[in-house]
C-alpha cells in the first residue's frame, strides 16, 4: 500500500489543540475520512483535480483501445478504482486511499493517476501536490472545519 503523510501545519496546531482535549481522537478521524472519502468519489463525477483543474481528455490511441465492455468514464473502465476507495481511522490518524487495484504490471494503479507517468497526464485525485502531500486549500478547510466543530463542541 503506498502512504503518502499530508504536512499541514494549520491542521496539525489544532490537532494538538484538540488532542489536549480529548485522548481518543476517533471520531473526529472518522468524519476527516468521511469528509475526504466524498470529496475523492464527486472527482470521479467532476472529472476534476483537487484544485478544480479538469483532468485531461483521452488520447486518441487510449479510446481505440479502450474496451467495448467498459464505463466509458475517464479512471472508470470498469469501476474497480472507484469502489476500491476507502479510509481507515483510529485514535491518532486517518487513511484515504484506494484499495489494491493493480494494473496488468501489478503495480499500484491508482498512484499512476495520483503522479502521472511519462505518457500520461496527472489525474489527481487526492492531493494538490503529492509529492509534498499537500492538500488542496478547500480540503485543508474541510478538515480544519470539522475539527474546529468538535473543538467547539467541547468534547
């Protein structure tokens, strides 16, 4: 599985603020993960990046090869990414991510798309910027928003 760690200090300080709070910090982990899990399946829809950037159309060679039994959908051939999309939380730590939906080279699939590769564009799904981990600025807000609600719940 590949784990990429998000740095983001805003979320990180008030993390620390509400861990001082609560030792368990699960439930605020799993609304993150819910919150992030939805926002990664509407890019399927929206056909967008986390920034908002529309992801590159096929190229030509893609579409005469794509298969005939397929979604037609870019990063939904068959939908097997998609519904492999998951998260995982526990007392200190949330994971989104895809579940193990290789390629025929039995490599991570969903990374291609993640980085791009040499003859193909990035089709982020994620991150603003995965190799620094950074989440765009609308899911870094979504983040500290739910973590502010529990802060002001007073839990």
């Amino acid at each position: 599985m590949l784990t990429v760690t998000v740095d983001s200090k805003p979320v990180t300080d008030v993390l620390n603020k509400l861990q001082k709070r609560m030792a368990d910090l699960t439930p605020v982990m799993d609304s993150i993960g819910q919150e992030l899990n939805s926002r990664v399946s509407a890019r399927f829809e929206t056909r967008s990046d986390p920034l908002g950037h529309p992801w590159e159309t096929w190229t030509q060679s893609t579409k005469d090869n794509y298969p005939n039994d397929g979604i037609g959908k870019i990063l939904q051939r068959h939908g097997a990414m998609l519904q492999s999309l998951n998260f995982s939380a526990d007392k200190s730590s949330v994971r989104v991510g895809f579940g193990a939906v290789a390629s025929k080279s039995k490599d991570v699939y969903a990374a291609y798309h993640e980085w791009g590769t040499k003859n193909m564009p990035r089709r982020g799904l994620l991150f603003a910027d995965p190799d620094t981990g950074n989440l765009a600025p609308d899911d870094e807000n979504a983040v500290l928003d739910i973590i502010d609600t529990f802060l002001s719940e007073g839990l």
